[in-house]
C-alpha cells in the first residue's frame, strides 16, 4: 500500500489529536487517581513518590494481619507490596458525621435545583419569546452579572438573609400570639396569588380582574408587613420571643395537636443557620437564565403558534410545550446546578453554625483542618466519598449534558 501526503498528513492529525486527548486526560485525572490511590494505601511512605505514588501500597503488616487489606504484588522491600485497604474509608464513617454531611448536601442540591430551573424558565421564556420594551437591556444586564465575582453578594445577602429571619420569627409570633389582623392579611394575600395564578393559567381573567387581585395581594402584603416591621420582642414579652407567642400558641396547640409544646422557630427554617439560607441566593443565576433563553430561542415560532391557535395560555405554552421540548437543556442545567451546589464551601460556611446541619465540602473540610488534620490519609479517603456521588451521577448522565449544551452553542 502506497502512502500518499494526504494519508501521512491525516494520520499526524489523528496522532496529535488523540496525544493532546491523552494529554488532557492524563492532567485532570491524575489528582482523582493519586487520591484514591493515597485512600487505600496503609502505608503513606510511598504516596509522595513518583511513579509509586500512582499505586496503593501495604505494609507488611497489613497485608498478614488487617481484615479488608489485600496485597495484589508482593515486594522484598518493606512497605512496597502494592495492594489496597478500605480501613480509612470504614474510619471516614466511623470518625465524622458523613453520612449526615451527604444528606444535607442532597438536600441541599436538591433545593437548588428545584429553584434554580424554577427562577430560569420563568424568566427566559419572556425574554425569550415575548415582545416588550426594555427586553434586551434587561437580558444584557442579567449577563453582565455573570462578570462580577460571587464575593460581592456575600455581606448583601447575609444581612437580607438575617432580616428575613427575624420577619419570619415576628410573623411567626404575631400568627402564634393570636392576631386576628395578621391572619387575615395572609390568607387574603394568600387567596388573591393563587386566584390570579389560575386565572392566568387558564387565560380566563380580564385585565381589570388580574389588576383587582394584584392590589388585592398588595394591599395585604404591606399592612402585613407593617405589623411585621412593628412588632417588638421587647415590648411584647420583655424581650422573650416565646413569652410572647406562647398564650395563643398554647390555645391552637391544646385544641389541634394536644400538646402545649412550644413550637420550632421560624428564622431555623429560613433564616441564618438553615439550609434555605445555603442555597437561595444562588436561585437566579445569569448562566441558567442565558442556557433556557438560548434553549427557548431554537424552538420552531410554528409549533408556539399552533399551541395559540388550539387556545393555550402561555403559561401552558410555557410548560406543556416549550418545558418538555427543551428536556435536554433542562438536565444539563440540572447537572450544573447540581455540581456547582454540592461543591460550594465559602457561602454555606458562613450563614450555617450548626454542625449537624452542615454540607459535606463545609464539614468534611472543617473536621480533616481539626482533630483529624494529621492524617493524610484519612483526609484523602474523605476527599474520594466526598466527590464520588457527583462523578458518579454524571456519568449516568452526561449524554443529557452534552446534548443540552448543543442549544446554549451557536
């Protein structure tokens, strides 16, 4: 067979296309590898050399003596049989709360999952499909956000993040403590949102109906909000919150649960130190916005018009039509949500105290930096569990990613 230059240069193309691939693969995968080779060896000595650091390696007296130690390649030199132990994965359970790390870091992801989808598709839909004034400086306003470092929402959002607290907890008394005006601004507030959400839904309301409703729940909203902002611990109860909600509260309690127990405060749920608090300044994101808008964009006009002549709303255009044709690019926004929620450290680090309600990237770290800090390996053994679910969970799932981008990718 006679090389022709066009074979030569096609098969150089392939080599230096598959070296740069093995190249790059070789770069991101070798810290997973020397970690997980670091976790399973008994014997440390070995981990900082290089080939050797690659190989789990046992002493001798692991692998005669350790239940769970097995050596693959026996060697006359001490410490050098390569083998693997999954003693410090079993200390990783035995030593910290991990499993209680990894159920408040699911449901924390999946809280911001729920809510990041949520705020996207709300919001890129009209900026995707409906005409109104201001539209394209609202969106290049949204992507400009994308610019500034996460850092700056940081004293923003923790001072918000306590206000709503304290609001909830003075709600939270004022409905306890038996105020007949507070109840009824809720429920009024409460009926007015769901009406008009129907109402939308099915296309069947005027525009003067939509807008009595939206005074309605807005007349409500504010003189609930001015008993909020007025109520005071200290008047109330001399500064004892539950003095103050403990009368009325005794009365519903006694009549529907049989029990005088005081209740859990609000401000646990949705203020500081909550995994609401974790998770929700991170619900309105640029990037998840510009992926549905993009995503919305490459729907045919054809078959939204078709949904209007059938008499849809488009709040049903909205999610029986667009929301299941653009699946894809929902599950690769779901994994990068997911990702990004299960690997943030510095935001829930700082608005949650509780250790029990810790994620697993905030209470892995901050056991391995304390009493556990002198063991490498226990550290790295800690470091595979933590990543482990998330690698796992794309690879299921990476042909939904990578067929979700191809619509954000013009």
């Amino acid at each position: 067979m006679q090389l022709t230059k066009r074979t030569v240069k096609k098969t150089l193309g392939y080599f230096w296309h598959y070296s740069a691939l093995l190249l790059m693969v070789a770069f991101t995968a070798f810290p997973l590898v020397w970690a997980l080779a670091f976790g399973l060896s008994s014997d440390a000595s070995m981990a900082y050399l290089f080939p050797d650091g690659f190989f789990p390696h046992q002493d001798s007296s692991a692998c005669t003596l350790k239940a769970g130690s097995y050596c693959l390649f026996a060697s006359d030199q001490p410490g050098q049989h390569i083998g693997f132990s999954l003693d410090w994965f079993q200390r990783v359970f035995q030593e910290m709360p991990f499993l209680t790390y990894l159920k408040n870091s699911l449901i924390m992801s999946v809280m911001s999952i729920v809510g990041v989808l949520l705020v996207s598709v709300l919001a890129a839909y009209p900026l995707a499909r409906m005409d109104f004034p201001g539209r394209k400086v609202i969106f290049i306003a949204i992507v400009t956000t994308m610019m500034l470092p996460s850092e700056v929402g940081i004293v923003p959002n923790f001072i918000i993040i306590k206000k709503f607290g304290d609001w909830a907890n003075a709600l939270q008394a004022l409905l306890y403590g038996g105020d007949w005006l507070a109840w009824l601004c809720v429920l009024v507030f409460a009926a007015a949102l769901l009406l008009a959400a129907m109402l939308v839904y099915r296309q069947k309301a005027a525009a003067k109906s939509l807008l009595l409703l939206a005074a309605l729940a807005f007349v409500a909203q504010a003189l609930l909000m001015a008993k909020v902002l007025a109520w005071q611990p200290d008047a109330a109860a001399g500064g004892d919150f539950w003095r103050a909600v403990q009368p009325g509260w005794a009365a519903i309690a006694h009549t529907v649960f049989g029990s005088t127990q005081s209740p859990a405060s609000w401000s646990g749920w949705v203020g500081l130190d909550s995994h609401f608090a974790a998770v929700v300044p991170n619900f309105a994101t640029a990037f998840g916005i510009f992926l549905m808008k993009q995503a919305f964009e490459a729907i045919p006009q054809d078959l939204i018009d078709a949904a209007r002549v059938d008499g849809a709303s488009e709040m049903q255009i909205l999610w029986l039509v667009m929301v299941p044709v653009t699946a894809p690019a929902i599950a690769a926004l779901s994994i990068f949500t997911l990702v990004s929620a299960w690997n943030d450290y510095l935001w829930p680090s700082i608005v949650i105290n509780t250790k029990e309600k810790l994620p697993v990237a905030v209470g892995v770290f901050n056991d391995l930096t304390g009493p556990f800090a002198t063991s490498d390996n226990l550290l790295m053994a800690a470091i595979i569990l933590t990543v482990l679910p998330v690698l796992v969970f794309f690879a299921f799932t990476q042909r939904f990613f990578i067929s979700g981008m191809d619509g954000a990718v013009k």
